[in-house]
C-alpha cells in the first residue's frame, strides 16, 4: 500500500486541492493528557486505534482520531574526530564544577538531565560551549557526515508501510538553522559573527543543513511523501534575528534543502513548524521554498484568518487552535466552537482547501482531557457531516 486516504488528504491541502475532510496533525501529547486517558479508556480501545511501528507507538495519536504525528528521520551518522572526543570531556569536566547534572555534547550544546519524581528522566538546554570564533572554525574541522544506514531506512520504511495501513500518516522531521545553532553557539556569539565573520556564520549554517538534507533523503528514500522542519525562528513579538539577517543568512540554507526534496520527489511537501510572530518572514518563507506554516502560535499573536488572506495562494497553513487559554481553561462548548471558527477560517473562497487542522502547539500537561476530546470529537462531526459546518 503506497498511501492512504489521510495522506491523500493531507497532500491536496499542501497542493491546494479541494477536499472533502480536513485532514488533522499533532506535534505531541504529553504524559498528562496521555495518561488520564488511557485511565478512562484504556478497556474501551479497540484494535484499530492502536498502532506500534517500528519508528514508535504511535497509539496516543491515533487514539484521539489524529491524521498524523512528527516523527524523525533516518539521516546520516555524525563522525567526530578523537580530538573533539577529548575536548568534549574537559568541557563537560568544567561545566560539571557549576552543576553535575550539566555535559557538552559533541555538537558543542550544553545539557542538562535528571531523574524526577515517579523515576521520569528530562533534559533540558542550557546553552552552548563554543564561545569564539576560533573554537567554532576547529569544532566544524573535526565534524563530518558518514554514510547512510540502509537499516535505519528500513526501519523507517517500515513504520510507514504500518502506518498507512492504518490510515495515519507519519511525517518525516528534518533540521534546518535556527534550532541547532544557538545549540551550539548563543545568540550573543551568532550575532558577532554577523558582524565579524560572516562566512563563518555561513560555514555554520551550511553543515547544519546538510545534516537536515541527509536527513530529508533517508526519509525520502523510505517512501515518506510528507515532511516538517522544526525550526523555531521567533519569539512572541517578533522574529529571533531581523528580516534582513534571515533572509541574507537562512533563506540560501532553506532554498537548498527545499529545493534537494522537491527535485528528488516532485510530489513530496515539506512545511515549516516555528513558534511565535512570524509575519515579517513570511514572503521569505514562501521564497524558500516551503509548501507549509505550522502551527500560527495563537497568543504570539498568529491569525490563520490573515495568513489564508495574505499568503493562501502561496502556503497551506497546519494550525491554530490555542492551546496556551482555551484547550486549558475553555469549556467544552467553547471549544467546540472555536473548531467550527478555525475550520472556516481555514478555507479559501469558501471551499476547504489548504489548511490541515492542528492544535498550535504540544498538547501539554495543562490541557484539559474533556477539552481535547470536545476538539477532536467536533472535527470528526464536522468531516462526518453530523454537524454543519
């Protein structure tokens, strides 16, 4: 089976086709909604809503009546020099004298981990180690891409053809700049560069995306028609770095990676997933490249009614309904509602094209188990035509 129905769905939205169903994603549920529901439901679900792959248990989606979930990709293995090993351990050495939970990693992030309460291990980010241009020019010496692995391909392939048995959808994740750069350098150091050494800063860059290529042509390779680059570029009121720096510095990046994916497969979508107000990058979201924008974070400020009237000819939007107010604090009947406002904003001319339903954001450990069910539940209405819409 080479594709679904959700799929087909969801790639007419991307194409901008008309569809009969709108199709829906979700980029994650945590624990505490995860939890109370298999409390109250557990015994009552039946085989079709449980689905174990060989890329993850994609059950939790699949459960609450989703289309389809990020996943990663099978890209290629990064290969470090014994040199770097070494320099890695007397950086975590010293960053353990501030706190011995802290340690480098061998792409120059410092993080941190621990064990809480029930025995549940988090991470979380703390910075980055490389604090000059002369560490970074050395760090980028000993780094390079191995090969391949046909086996993570398989895997992969795999836990697609499972999937799609199923009617979901699994999407490829790929990395691109402005999440794993300031992992590495801070934004302090990332703005000296600007200044000083741009062609370090373009070095930089440059081998951040060719990880996020060797990433897309696993995933393309494993027959994966639908991706999404992570790539948080924004904070509430604005954009991390200026128009004009994104444009000069991360457009030629996303060209390069949107480009490799529609030249190896025409028919394969690839949209750009970025938390806060983003409105000044969106005519160069569109030069890059990108078929899509998810998820038009609500309280930053994202209008899915003005993206659609702006850029609706240009991008298919994967968005956006708030999870920061009413998913946990609504009520049922609010939320209800608002699905039926999203779903109407989400069309063009009146004909439901270019929008895939999505919350905007992670379905957290706030958000209300009623709330969330209220949101798919009304959307299953509406494409079941229970409900006019």
């Amino acid at each position: 089976m080479d594709s679904c129905e959700n799929e087909q769905l969801i790639l007419k939205a991307f194409n901008h086709e008309p569809v009969e169903k709108i199709p829906s994603f979700v980029q994650s549920i945590m624990e505490g909604v995860w939890g109370p529901y298999l409390k109250e439901y557990e015994d009552e679900m039946g085989e079709e809503q449980i689905l174990i792959t060989s890329v993850g248990d994609m059950t939790p989606f699949k459960a609450f009546g989703y289309s389809s979930h990020w996943i990663g990709a099978p890209g290629r293995k990064i290969e470090v020099t014994e040199a770097l090993k070494a320099k890695v351990a007397e950086l975590t050495a010293e960053v353990k004298k501030r706190d011995p939970r802290l340690a480098v990693n061998l792409m120059g992030g410092v993080k941190g981990s621990a064990v809480v309460d029930g025995g549940h291990s988090i991470g979380w980010h703390v910075g980055g180690a490389i604090r000059d241009a002369k560490l970074l020019e050395w760090w980028l010496d000993q780094l390079s891409l191995g090969a391949a692995d046909p086996k993570a391909i398989e895997a992969y392939a795999e836990g697609r053809r499972q999937c799609i048995a199923q009617n979901f959808v699994p999407i490829a994740g790929v990395s691109l700049i402005m999440e794993p750069a300031p992992q590495m350098v801070d934004f302090a150091m990332l703005s000296i560069l600007m200044r000083k050494n741009p062609a370090l800063l373009r070095r930089l860059f440059h081998f951040l995306t060719d990880i996020g290529i060797a990433e897309a042509e696993g995933a393309l390779k494993a027959g994966y028609k639908v991706l999404v680059s992570a790539d948080d570029c924004a904070y509430k009121h604005g954009p991390m770095i200026s128009p004009a720096q994104y444009r000069e510095y991360v457009l030629p990046e996303m060209q390069r990676l949107t480009t490799f994916i529609h030249d190896i497969d025409p028919e394969a979508r690839i949209f750009l997933h970025t938390d806060g107000d983003i409105y000044s990058l969106l005519d160069i979201i569109v030069e890059g490249g990108m078929d899509g924008l998810n998820p038009l974070e609500v309280n930053s400020g994202m209008s899915l009614e003005r993206v659609k009237r702006s850029h609706g000819d240009k991008l298919a939007f994967v968005g956006n309904l708030d999870t920061a107010e009413l998913l946990p604090y609504g009520t049922e009947e609010e939320v209800r509602h608002q699905v039926h406002v999203i779903l109407k904003e989400g069309m063009t001319g009146g004909v439901k094209t270019g929008h895939v339903f999505s919350a905007c954001g992670t379905l957290h450990h706030a958000v209300k188990l009623e709330n969330a069910l209220a949101m798919m539940d009304e959307l299953r209405k509406i494409n079941d035509g229970l409900v006019v819409l």
